[in-house]
C-alpha cells in the first residue's frame, strides 16, 4: 500500500471508532467526547485536502511506506 493509501484507511478507521465510542446509541459507547478526536480527524483531512500536506503521510514514508 501507498503512504497516502494508509493514511485514509488509518484516518477512517479513527473515525468510526471514535463515532462508535461516542454516540450514545452505539453498543460501544464511552463518552461524547471521544466526537471531539472525529472532529480532530475531519479538520486534519480538510487540512490535507486544502494544503496538499498531510503529517500522517509524512509519517508512514518515514516508516516505510512507498510514496504515492
């Protein structure tokens, strides 16, 4: 997989963990604020999207992962 291939699969897991810690409908839930680190996650990708920069990308290179 590409660095940017991880980074989406890394940050939409991230998502759907944390919405399924932190809607108190789910069989999982913890608190409502594990919606803050969603929200954290959604700015990081509209971030990358307007930059064309993303720090997760630039760590999985660093650890190995093949450029895009």
């Amino acid at each position: 997989m590409t660095s940017w291939q991880l980074t989406r699969l890394i940050g939409g897991t991230f998502i759907l963990l944390s919405l399924a810690l932190g809607v108190p409908s789910s069989p999982i839930f913890h608190s409502t604020n594990w919606l803050w680190f969603t929200a954290f996650v959604g700015a990081n990708f509209l971030q990358s999207g307007i930059t064309n920069w993303c720090l997760m990308e630039t760590i999985m290179r660093k650890i190995g992962a093949r450029a895009s």
